[in-house]
C-alpha cells in the first residue's frame, strides 16, 4: 500500500494504488455524494506542473485571463462582469509576486492587492497542440478510464481569490486534480436547486449558475439559501476530488498560485465506447450547424440524451427573448465562453437532432429493456411506472416522480455502506446547519482539518475567443433592485425578461417540457 506524505503523494519508489482502476471506476460511476481519492497519482508526471514548469513548456505563448475583483460583493463576480486580458505565464508570475516588470505588462492596469487572475477552461488539447506527447503526463486510466489523459482534460491556474460562480454541469460527473497551491470547493447536492436560485443569465450552454453569491450571501433577497447544505472541502496538491452529477459547486483559490487539471466524464452504461467531452459538447457556429458531434454521443446514458434535449430547449427560448431584446439594456447575457447568440434556425436544429438522437438510444436499449421485462410480473409492473418519467403525462404523480429524480442526491444508507471510504477515499460531509445557513463566513479560514480529520477515522465546456471585455462590476437588473426595494410601487413594477427567462428555463420546468416534446416526437 502506498503511504501518502502530506502533500497526498505516494513515497518514492512506492507505485501500489489502493484502489484497482476497475473499483475506482465503480466508485466513480456510482457514488452520488462528493469524495476526495488521495495516493492515486503519486506516479503521474502531471504532478510536476506547477506554474513555473509550465511557463517553460509553453514557451511564450500566450492564454487569456479572467480578471476579477478581490472585494466581495452580495452578487456573484459572473464572467459576464469581469475584464480580459491575453497574457504568458512568466508575466503572470511577475504580476502574482509584485514584481516591477508587471507594472508596464498586461497586468498594468490591475493591481494586485486588489485584483485576482484566472486562466480557467483551458483545454490541454489546444493549449498544447504542438506538444502531443505531454498529453501522457495525465492518466484518468488509473481511475478506470484507458485512453482518457490530458487529451481530454482542462487545465485551470489561478491567483489568491481566483473564483467560480456557483453552478452545475447538466452533464456527467466530474474529476479534478489539484496540481499546485489549494482551493476550497463549496458543494451543494442536487436537492438544494430550488434553495440556490437557479438562472440561465449569463447563459452558457449545460451550465445552470446561481444567483446567490454563495461565499458573501444575501439573505434578504435569497432567504431559502439558509436551508442549503453545504458540503466544503479543500483540495491539496496530490488529491482528486469527485464531483457528481448535478451538485452544485463553487470553487475559490486560497492560496498565491493554484493550478488544477480536470475532466468531465460522461455517465456511461458498462460495455460503452468512452467520448471524449468535446465530442459530448455542441459547436456553435453557423458554418457548423450540423452538430456532427451530436450523432456521435448517441452511446450516452439516458440521463444525459434527455439532458442535451433539455439544453436545446433552453438555448432557443434564450436566444429567442434576448435577441428580442434592445441592445440599448445593457444586460451582458451571453456568457464569454459562447460565440455568438444563435439563430432560431440553428438552434431548431440543435433541438430535432437532439431529439432524433434521444431516440436512436432508446431504439438500442429495446432488446436490453425487454430481456430485463422478462424476469418477472413484479418488475414488469414497475416499469411502465419507470418509463413515465421519461414519456410524462400530465398525472400528478408523474410530476412528482420527476421532482424526485432531480432532488435525489443522497445514497441509500445500504449502498453508502459498499463504499471502501478511509484514509484514501474520504467523504466529503456536511457542514453544521448554523455554518451552512451563514455561508462561507463561517468556515474556518483553512479547511485542510476538514480533510485530515477524515483521513484519520462538468473535454468541457467550449471556451472560445471573445474579443476584451471590460465591464462594469455592477451587473444587476432592474429586477434585482426591485427585490430589494419593499415599497408597493416596486412590487408592482414590471417583470423584465429575465424574470421571465427564471421562470421559463427552472430546470423543473425545463425538464417536464423535455418529457413532453419527447412525447409528442415518439408519436
């Protein structure tokens, strides 16, 4: 058994793992709670590329970076609102570490005591393009996954405070390893949707953001967020967190320099070809409207085909209202890491084509259901019941079901029980409901204990290239300040089309709309 040193590594000359690729791939295909591996990637040379490291493999070259403030707001720094600049890592190493050189850079205009950096999304598959053989250096194939490495992985380095808004991936499950300084993750589980104030403003195609900020929150205007129940951990160099499917998490860099790699995985049946995310992923572009990368993930998991439905939905009432919308507003809708709005058209194509492949998978698992069917009249009866949730009548039973199968987000105290968790799998808990309902405040300034305290006993999302952008910090709506305002005449005063959009694209509200088109396609 490897033993760990304190940055979570194994001890030289020692390469055993405590856990087989085949049983941390059940691990990571099964648990629906948060979990921290330690000892799996003592060996990976992944492990080396910290900052510096990696400024001598780029050589120069140039990446973007979000600029955000350190000051915390009651609303979230979305990337709607921050600024841009293009950078090498050697001036973000200046920059970070005060020294004079960064003064005249592309960091003169934001000092550093007041300002963080993030290099986020950044897909190793691009960023390396000239460097194929550094894709090795990642080896998901220790988690069960052969053939996923850096290809299919994103890098992600940032300064003190560096964030991300709160929000989960409509798709999958996510790994992520943390290469360099710590970040502290604020997990939120599947039920507690309705408590974080769900919005597709900014949009971004399979991410859902949350309204409230959730490390600074403003309780008068989002009083539910005190029924949360968050989960917070800090991840150190060495360790691999698990992130499920459709937990909430906001992630924020506590240390001068942190670097981390990650990668979605797609929830998949046993037996089925593994995809790459950017295959999984939509192209948004008119030239590339045919979404040949659609037809290609047709092998996916029911969940996650009537997910993309769900998206295409989404996307084309967004698009259709903004547009809509005079450009005099001022509202930044679109999140930077999309193109451009796309047209009606495109979008209606994006749906059929989702639809179509929904469908192609439904017609593969049809010798699949109906050897299953067979095993008995007890089962047989249960599963029409099962279906309705995918085909949806108007029962209120139904609608129930579908609530259900969105909120759930805990084991069975059974199959929690299956789960090898110790010193080199350890649950992510709770916190106390007086430290959940009170935020980020009340946690203490370094979780590591969290960790070791246990110890003891969503390719992604397409970031393209958007020219600069510099907003203004203040990103509220008119709606927002009548919240705030408890005047009668503010309580009356028009929705805006973001109130709309809030009610429109709910993910309850989405997915029940899904379940209904799919119907109508099915006859």
């Amino acid at each position: 058994m490897a033993v760990a040193d304190s940055r979570g590594r194994a001890a030289p000359g020692e390469d055993v793992k405590p856990f087989t690729p085949e049983k941390t791939r059940e691990i990571v295909m099964s648990l629906q709670q948060p979990a921290v591996f330690c000892n799996m990637v003592g060996d990976w040379p992944a492990l080396h590329w910290d900052v510096k490291h990696l400024s001598a493999m780029l050589d120069g070259k140039t990446i973007q970076f979000r600029i955000g403030l350190k000051a915390m707001d009651l609303v979230p720094q979305f990337e709607t609102s921050c600024s841009y600049v293009k950078a090498t890592l050697e001036e973000f190493l200046a920059w970070s570490s005060g020294q004079p050189s960064s003064l005249s850079g592309p960091f003169s205009c934001f000092e550093h005591s007041k300002y963080w950096a993030y290099a986020d999304y950044k897909y190793i598959a691009r960023i390396f393009e000239d460097k194929e053989e550094v894709f090795q250096d990642v080896r998901w194939s220790d988690f069960g996954f052969p053939g996923r490495s850096g290809k299919e992985s994103t890098l992600w380095i940032g300064s003190e405070g560096a964030n991300t808004p709160c929000h989960l991936d409509s798709y999958g499950c996510n790994l992520v390893l943390q290469i360099q300084g710590r970040k502290r993750w604020h997990l939120f589980p599947p039920g507690d949707t309705s408590f974080l104030y769900p919005t597709r403003i900014p949009y971004e195609e399979s991410s859902i953001f949350s309204k409230v900020n959730v490390a600074n929150p403003d309780l008068k205007r989002f009083p539910e967020f005190k029924n949360t129940r968050a989960h917070v951990v800090t991840l150190s160099p060495g360790q691999v967190l698990l992130v499920p499917k459709h937990w909430w998490h906001y992630v924020e860099s506590i240390d001068p320099i942190t670097v981390s790699i990650n990668s979605w995985i797609e929830l998949r049946k046993e037996g089925e070809k593994s995809l790459p995310k950017t295959v999984i992923r939509m192209t948004w572009t008119e030239e590339r409207c045919h979404l040949n990368c659609v037809s290609a993930a047709w092998d996916l998991q029911d969940s996650d085909h009537e997910a993309r439905v769900e998206e295409a939905i989404t996307r084309t009432l967004v698009c259709a209202l903004k547009s809509a919308e005079s450009s005099s507003d001022g509202d930044p809708w679109l999140n930077p890491t999309e193109v451009e709005a796309t047209s009606h058209e495109v979008n209606l194509q994006y749906l059929n084509q989702a639809v179509s492949v929904y469908f192609k998978c439904q017609k593969a698992n049809v010798s699949e259901q109906a050897h299953r069917s067979s095993s008995g009249a007890e089962q047989e009866t249960r599963a029409p019941c099962k279906r309705r949730k995918r085909q949806v009548s108007c029962e209120p039973q139904d609608c129930q079901l579908l609530n259900h199968e969105f909120s759930s987000s805990t084991f069975k105290a059974e199959e929690l029980q299956k789960i090898p968790f110790g010193p080199h799998l350890v649950q992510v808990l709770p916190q106390s409901q007086e430290t959940s309902s009170l935020g980020a405040g009340a946690v203490a300034s370094d979780d590591r204990d969290l960790l070791h305290e246990n110890e003891g006993g969503h390719f992604g999302k397409l970031h393209c290239t958007r020219k600069q952008l510099v907003m203004s910090n203040d990103c509220t709506t008119p709606a927002n300040q009548m919240d705030s305002d408890s005047s009668p005449n503010a309580l009356q005063a028009a929705l805006s089309t973001n109130d709309l959009l809030d009610c429109l694209v709910n993910p309850h509200v989405i997915r029940l709309v899904a379940q209904l088109l799919l119907e109508r396609a099915r006859v």
